[in-house]
C-alpha cells in the first residue's frame, strides 16, 4: 500500500462506520505514522480524523498527525501542498477532530486562525 491507498481505506472505513477490531487499528495507525512524510495535507486530515471518528485509544498518534497539520498550516504555504487552503470538507473534519479532544478533555492547540476557520466551515451553508 502506498500513502494514498491508506488514506482511500482509512476515508472508507470512517465513512462506512466500519468497526476495525482493536489489534489490526493499533497496526494500521502504526504503519500510517511511519509513512507521515509521504501523506498530503488532506490525506494526513483523513487520517486524524478517522481517529477521532473511531475514537482511537492513543492521543499520542494523533497528537503526531495533528503537529503535521499545524506545522504546515503555521509555514504559510511554502511548500507545494499549500497548507493555507484546506478544503471546506476538511475544515469540517477538523471540527469534529476538535470535538473529538475536548470530548476526552484533551487541547490540541490549533492556531488561532485555523481554529476560526474552522468554525466558519461548520457553521456555512
């Protein structure tokens, strides 16, 4: 598998409500962090935000999507995966990744911008 081919199973297995069994999550969300140099922007939002919809036992993988996200974000867009336009789909994975922390009483210290960004996504038509 390649990074896009996780990404494309990892989007499917959230969307369809899939109930992967513990063990093969454990390994799966493994092998997706050794691959994090390979992943886009939206891929690696995919990714977090299969976490957050699974509701994932380790904050620390996600903790590491997350630093992959906003270290993008925070660098204006210097690189080809233009982190300063995150799709509106997106933005509303990312809202419900931040629900997801609060829920567990966690701070993910999205960057101020990013967090309004956020809340504008969600709120829009």
């Amino acid at each position: 598998f390649n990074s896009q081919n996780i990404a494309n199973t990892v989007w499917a297995y959230a969307i369809l409500g899939y109930n992967i069994d513990p063990i093969k999550l454990r390994n799966f969300v493994s092998k997706t962090i050794s691959m994090l140099n390979e992943y886009t922007l939206e891929q690696t939002i995919n990714l977090l935000w299969l976490l957050a919809v699974l509701n994932f036992e380790s904050f620390d993988a996600a903790n590491l999507l997350f630093s992959k996200i906003t270290e993008c974000y925070n660098s204006q867009g210097n690189n080809e995966d233009d982190c300063r336009n995150i799709s509106t789909e997106g933005l509303r994975q990312l809202h419900q990744v931040l629900l997801w922390y609060e829920e567990n009483e966690k701070d993910p210290l999205f960057p101020p911008k990013l967090r309004k960004e956020i809340k504008l996504a969600f709120i829009a038509n």
